[in-house]
C-alpha cells in the first residue's frame, strides 16, 4: 500500500443488527407468518436469534416449513413487517460514524437480504439514505448472502474492486459472504446482532467489534 493512500475505499454494510435494530421485528413477522399457515410460531426472540441463518428459505426449512410454503411464508412475513416495521430502530452510533467515514472520503454501501423496499424505507426515515452510495436489498441481486453477489453487486455500484473494500456484517453468513467476495470482513458482536460473538469468532473475520465507533480506529491504522 503506497504511503498516504487511504484503506479502505468503501465499507458495504448489512442492515439488520449492524445499522437497523431489527431483531424483533423480523421475529414477529417470522412467527406470524407461520401461524397464518398452520405452523408452529417461533415462540421466543432467544429462540429466532439461535435457529436463525442466511438465506432465509434454509432457514424456513430447517425450521419445518414444507417446500411447497418456503413462497407462502414469505408472502405472509411481507403483509405482517409493517405492523411492527415503526419499533425498528436506528442503533445509536450510526449517524456519526456514517459522517465521519463519508468525511474521510470513503464511499459506502448497503447490502442487506431485507426486502429493499423495506430497506430503503427504513434507511430514509432515519434520514441517512444519503450516506449510502450503493444500496442493495432482496430485489436486486439473484442470489442472496453468503453468496458473495449483494456485495458484489454494490462495490459495482461504487465502482470499487473487493481489495479495497470491507464488509460489516453481524452474522455468520455475511462473514462467509465478504471472504467469498474477497474483501477484508469485520463482525460485529453486540446485544441487538443477530448472532452471538462466538459464532461470529469461529468464521475468523479479520475484524471483530462491538461498536461502530471502532471502524474510525480500523480506518484510521489500516
């Protein structure tokens, strides 16, 4: 790396446990559209966060959905999200950190599995739609994370190549994704993540945090 050039040039985050707290919501919108169809709910958070995987039909079918519901459970989590899509919230420390990177020149991005729709809704309610260069929801790529293709498809956007980027993600899935995609990875392990700091530990993301804040400090020494 020459002397003075700035690392990286772009950070893609996920959405869900890494900018948005979201957690709940999709629980209850998993578990409603279970019981809509005659199946058992997911009856605790505790239990949604330890079953839950990408990509979600997996996660439908480990969890007993037959094969012939995977497109009718998903239908039904759309029509139940917005009953309780105003609880999510913004987690504390992303506006600031989202100013201080795009401050440093670094372009960002969004790749998330959430329904774009509901992913640019969310990102403009919470008025930093404009930090993100890039946004890359369920809809626009045809494969979903650990597939490498949403980051892919946003550092594309950004017009950046994978050595010059990171990946911030906080489940196990978006860890294999941003190595699938060959950019550095950081996980981040928090109470509003979706997956606990020892799953994420045992993928060996090349950074591991449990604050935003902590990507100024990566940023500023990489």
């Amino acid at each position: 790396m020459l002397l003075g050039a700035v690392w990286p040039k772009a950070i893609v985050f996920d959405a869900s446990g890494t900018i948005l707290d979201d957690l709940y919501v999709v629980w209850r919108a998993n578990s409603e559209a279970y019981e809509s169809l005659g199946l058992r709910g997911i009856e605790t958070l505790e239990e949604f966060r330890r079953k839950f995987r990408l990509p979600v039909p997996t996660f439908h079918e480990e969890n007993g959905v037959p094969p012939e519901l995977i497109r009718a459970v998903d239908q039904k989590f759309r029509e139940f999200y917005p009953r309780y899509s105003a609880q999510v919230r913004i987690l504390p420390e992303v506006e600031v950190v989202l100013e201080e990177l795009g401050r440093r020149g670094i372009l960002l991005g969004v790749a998330s599995n959430i329904p774009t729709s509901f992913l640019k809704e969310h990102l403009r309610n919470f008025e930093i739609e404009n930090h993100f260069r890039a946004i890359v929801g369920q809809e626009d790529c045809e494969e979903q994370k650990p597939s490498p293709r949403p980051i892919l498809t946003a550092l594309r956007k950004l017009g950046v190549k994978p050595p010059d980027a990171l990946y911030v993600g906080d489940m196990e899935e978006d860890i294999l994704a941003g190595r699938r995609a060959r950019v550095k990875t950081c996980a981040i392990a928090r109470e509003e993540s979706y997956h606990p700091r020892w799953k994420l530990e045992r993928q060996n993301p090349d950074y591991l945090i449990s604050n935003l804040r902590e990507l100024l400090d990566i940023c500023s020494t990489a």
